[in-house]
C-alpha cells in the first residue's frame, strides 16, 4: 500500500516537473468544466439551439457579447461552450472506443507473431490504414444521415488500425523477452502469458499515444463538422460555425475566428497534457 | 544407484536458419537419478542450453527435434500433450535462467510474480496450493533464500533490487514449492565472483535439502567441479566424456577434456595453457565422424568418418573416442 501511494506521489512529482504539462492540466480540466456545465455557465444558454434573434445579429464582440454573435443574432461565447461537449465526446469517445479494440487485435497478432494469424490480422489492419478517415466518414456520412456519432464511428474506423500496429510492434518483441520463457517454463496458460507478462510492457507507449491524440482526434472531428459530416444544426459544433462564419470574413472576422482559435486551445490543452504523461511514464531520470 | 530421475535417449535437436539447417545436438545421451546433482560442461554454443531447453520443451520455433527420447519418469516430454507439459512444468521441473534481470517480468512486483509461480504450482500432496496460502509460502522462500526483510522485497520491483538478490529471488521461487528437479543454466554467469559463491552455495544447500535433482549447465569448470556428483563434458552438440566429478578432473580420457582441463590457469605459474586450436563446431557443415576430429592432436583416420561410440573405460566413466575403444580391443 505505502509503495502504491509512492508510486503514484511519483507519478504526479514526475509530471510536474514539466511545468507546461501543469497548464495544459488546467486547461484541460476548464474545458471540462465548461462543457460540463455549460447550461449553467453560458451567458445566453438559449444560444445553443435553434434561436433567433435579428435585432442582434453580427453584433461585433461587446460588453454584453465577449465574442459578438452571429448572422442569426446567437452569442458565439454560449455557442462555443456548449460545442466543447461534441468536441470532448468526440475526442474521448473515440479514443475510448478505439484503444481497447486495437491494443487486444495488436496483442493477438503479436502473441501469434509470425503465424497465419499474425499475417491475416495485421494485413486487415493495413487495409483499414490506407483509407483515409476524411474518405470513411463521407461513406458512413453517405449510408445514414450526418451526426456526431457517425462521425466518431468513421474515426474510430480509420483510427483503430494505428493502435493496433502499435501495440502489435511492442508484443512481437516483448513476446521473445526471456520473462516471457520463464512464465512458459512455470506452466503459464496463453491468457497469463498476453495479458500477465506482455500487455504491461506494452502500456507505456500506449498511454502516451493516446493522451497525445486526443487532441489530434478532436482536430479531425472539428474537420468533419466543417465539411457537413459532423454535427447538424441546430446544435453548436466547433467546426460548423467556424465554415458558417467563413462567408462573412474579414468584415464579420468574430464569427469563425472565436470557435478556431477555441478548437486551437482544445487541442493545445490536451497536447500539453499529453506531454505531462509522457514524462510521466517514462523511466528516464530527470 | 538409485532411481532414475531423467533419461535422454539419442537426442538429435536442429535449428532451421536462413543459411540451412543447423545440426545442433547430434545423439545426446543424458541419465540424471534422483537426489543426484549432475553437471553439463562445455564452451559456448556446444547445445548446453539446447539440451536444457529440450527437457523443459522450451525451444524456440526455428528448432526441430529429429530423433530421440527425453524420459522423465519413464515418460516422453517430447510426445507428451500440452496439458501433460504444462503440469509438468507445474509439478516437477523448474528452471533458474541465466540472466535474472531479463527472467522477472520488469513491470510486476516480486510479490505478484511469485504468487503467480506459486499459484500455478502443486503442494507435496499434489494438490493446487491455496491462494491464502500462497503469500506466506513466498515469505518462507525468500527466507530459506537468505533475504533479509521479504515482505519488503515482495512489493519491490526487479529493477529496485540488486542482480545476486533478483538471482536469489529466482532460486526462492524454483524452490518455493517441491519440485523433483532443478535446471539451472548458467545460474552464476551474470554475477561478480562473491556473489556467485553464494549463490551456489544457495543452490546447493537447497537442492540437498529438498532432496530434489539438479541439473547445472556451465561453461566454468570451477563452479561445476564443486557443485556436482557427475559430469557430462559436451562438445559440437555431442557428449564426449561422462564420469564422477572427481574422476573426470583427476583423470580425464577424452583429448578435449584434457585440452579444456589444461587451459585453466594455474596459480603456481606457468601462464596460460595452450588452447585449443582451431575453432568451434560450423554446425551447418558439421564433421561427419567425431566432431572434435579436426581439432583432435590425436586424430585417426577412422575419427573422420565414423562417429565414435561410448565406452566405458571404468565403471561409471564412458568416453566418446576412438582412442579407447581400440584399446578395449573391439
């Protein structure tokens, strides 16, 4: 229990030590909040959906209105706060879903290294590699109607075969280690033997590339709702407003510029905590 | 003598590479009894890790077993079943590796890997241990193992500990529960020359205690000279000589013993011993007679095509050499 709590005291002291990655935490736990409690937090909450209101429409940023509204007469500040929540949902989501799925199809084929089992799994892999993701969600966009979940599902496709590549690199070496012959030598079943002996020493890497590109995940999302292929209007959407503001630029510049550069922190956020994990988990001494 | 423990029958072992096959072990004959502590004695890359890895049906995949028999209690490991394997894996062999550093799994604590060996092992009775009683057997086999403070050394990491206390750790789990024989292959090699003492003092007091049989493979002739009631001297993937400990180094038969023996420095001078010329075994292209044969100063015509069969020459020691099974007269 005590070299638990040690572990984790070192845990944490090793990610402080890179004082960016401290802000990125911040950043990331505001964004959280914010999305988390945006219906409490948003100066107009109406904003969020369908709401209308010409009087004060493309009203230039303003004491009443931090970033202006747009062509509809919506506060852009509500709007981007209750568009943090797609945005998390999409980066979280997808990693959430992405990570178990291609860590345990890169752990089989690793453990089967050099078997037909091993060529058939990671050939498949490779097929889902070559399609690129903006091409998949417009397939899933094209069989049903556009929405956030679509969306994250064409990610999730095109994303997963990376982390089974990842995971299937780290396990087809690990696999040969001699601790890997020690555990046959006692009698260990192939359960123990992947998950037991291998999957730890493949967890490193893994964590880190995913902590790093949640961000990355949410770039694309924010992609995708800019084309049309993410979530439909109404409903706030990073990428959406940013392409509905494009029309109006340079004269009406606050109607895209609030929601990009709100994507920029989101991305920044997590990519500084990201960095924070990765040193983290590192065994470098620093 | 007592109860056979072991027999290898004519054991063939290959490796397929890229170049060919590689003809490793060439008809090894190995007899281990019971309480016996037997050693395998040869240079590097002469199949002593091969031979170990055969017994345990551990080879890596490129291997292939041409011919031959490996009789544990009257029973062939190398035809058993997987479930046969692993339970004797789980009963009666266990296995002290060479490098301990690379054998513990280095994101487990002690204590899980020990529970694991534990957990997967039998009792005396020959039943499953139980999972409560699974701590308090390592905390007793790291104590026989002389590690201080064990519940200490259970929650650390591999990495936390010294490499003659990750060794001593590796020999507490071989010998945590009992086992009816003991491979240790190379055990000592990774050490500095105190810890290897006692390191195999450990070893060996252990072994006697628990009446168990060992195997230690070796490339030190010192280590196996002390540790060891008989000796199997291998060359080139073949046994060339097999006598009592005793026997073997006062009296040794076979032109490589001899050679072998004389290239240990000596403290009351003289230098080095002259070595052995030429070079190891191209087990691609291997000799077709005795393998030693174009090293050998005493080499017949005969050594060079037909392999030499084991004599006995005294009860108990057998020598692979042409040399004397001349002399015998046949």
């Amino acid at each position: 229990m005590e070299i638990f709590l040690d572990s984790i005291k070192n845990s944490i002291y090793k990610f402080s030590r890179n004082k960016v990655s401290i802000i990125g935490f911040f950043m990331v736990a505001m964004v959280i909040i914010v999305a988390i409690f945006a219906p409490l937090l948003a100066p107009y909450p109406k904003a969020a959906g369908a709401f209308i209101d010409f009087s004060n429409a493309s009203k230039p940023p303003s004491r009443a209105h931090f970033f202006g509204t747009d062509v509809v007469g919506r506060d852009i500040l509500s709007r981007v706060m209750f568009a943090f929540r797609g945005a998390l949902i999409m980066g979280l989501g997808v990693i959430a879903a992405i990570v178990p799925f291609g860590v345990l199809v890169g752990l089989f084929a690793g453990y089967y290294y050099g078997t037909w089992i091993d060529t058939v799994v990671m050939r498949i892999t490779d097929i889902f590699v070559t399609l690129p993701a903006l091409l998949l969600a417009l397939a899933v966009a094209s069989f049903g109607r556009p929405s956030l979940f679509n969306s994250m599902m064409a990610v999730a496709f095109a994303w997963w075969p990376f982390y089974a590549r990842l995971t299937y690199s780290m396990a087809s070496s690990v696999r040969n280690e001699t601790f890997v012959k020690a555990a046959q030598t006692i009698g260990a079943h192939k359960a123990h033997i992947i998950f037991k002996e291998i999957l730890p020493n493949c967890l490193a890497p893994i964590f880190t590339k995913m902590a790093l590109e949640i961000g990355w995940v949410i770039l694309v999302g924010a992609t995708l709702s800019f084309v049309g292929l993410g979530e439909q209007p109404p409903t706030a959407a990073l990428g959406t407003m940013v392409s509905d503001g494009a029309q109006y630029l340079p004269a009406q510049w606050w109607i895209s510029l609030f929601p990009a550069l709100a994507i920029c922190f989101m991305i920044l956020a997590f990519n500084l905590l990201g960095d924070g994990v990765k040193s983290m988990l590192s065994t470098e001494v620093l | 003598m007592s109860e056979l423990l072991l027999n290898i029958k004519d054991l063939k072992v290959g490796y397929r590479v890229y170049k060919g096959l590689l003809r490793v072990l060439n008809g090894v004959n190995i007899e281990i009894y019971k309480g016996e502590r037997v050693g395998i004695v040869g240079e590097t890359g002469s199949g002593k890790t091969t031979i170990a890895r055969s017994i345990l049906r551990i080879l890596p995949k490129a291997a292939k077993i041409f011919d031959g028999k490996v009789l544990f209690e009257d029973k062939d490991v190398l035809t058993m079943s997987k479930p046969e394997v692993s339970l004797l894996r789980r009963q009666q062999i266990s296995m002290i590796f060479q490098d301990p550093t690379a054998a513990l799994n280095p994101v487990s604590t002690i204590g899980s890997i020990m529970s694991d060996v534990i957990g997967y092992s039998y009792t005396a009775e020959g039943s499953r241990v139980k999972p409560s009683q699974i701590r308090e057997m390592a905390i007793n086999a790291l104590r026989l193992a002389s590690l201080p403070a064990p519940e200490r050394i259970l929650a650390s990491y591999p990495f936390q500990l010294s490499g003659g206390m990750r060794q001593r750790v590796f020999i507490a789990m071989a010998l945590a529960t009992p086992r009816s024989l003991v491979i240790a292959d190379e055990p000592t090699t990774n050490l500095d020359v105190t810890i290897q003492d006692q390191i195999l003092r450990l070893i060996k007091r252990l072994i006697d205690e628990k009446h168990t049989s060992l195997i230690l493979i070796s490339h030190s002739l010192d280590v196996v000279s002390e540790m060891t009631d008989r000796v199997y001297m291998t060359y080139g993937g073949t046994v060339v000589e097999q006598a009592n400990t005793r026997d073997l180094f006062e009296n040794p038969y076979h032109p490589y013993s001899r050679a072998l023996l004389s290239c240990i420095p000596r403290l009351s001078g003289g230098g080095f011993g002259s070595g052995i010329p030429g070079q190891m075994v191209d087990y691609l292209a291997a000799p077709r007679g005795c393998r030693f044969s174009p090293r050998c100063p005493k080499a017949l015509p005969v050594c060079r095509t037909e392999a030499p069969p084991l004599v006995e020459t005294e009860p108990g020691h057998k020598v692979a050499c042409f040399l004397f099974s001349e002399k015998q007269g046949s």
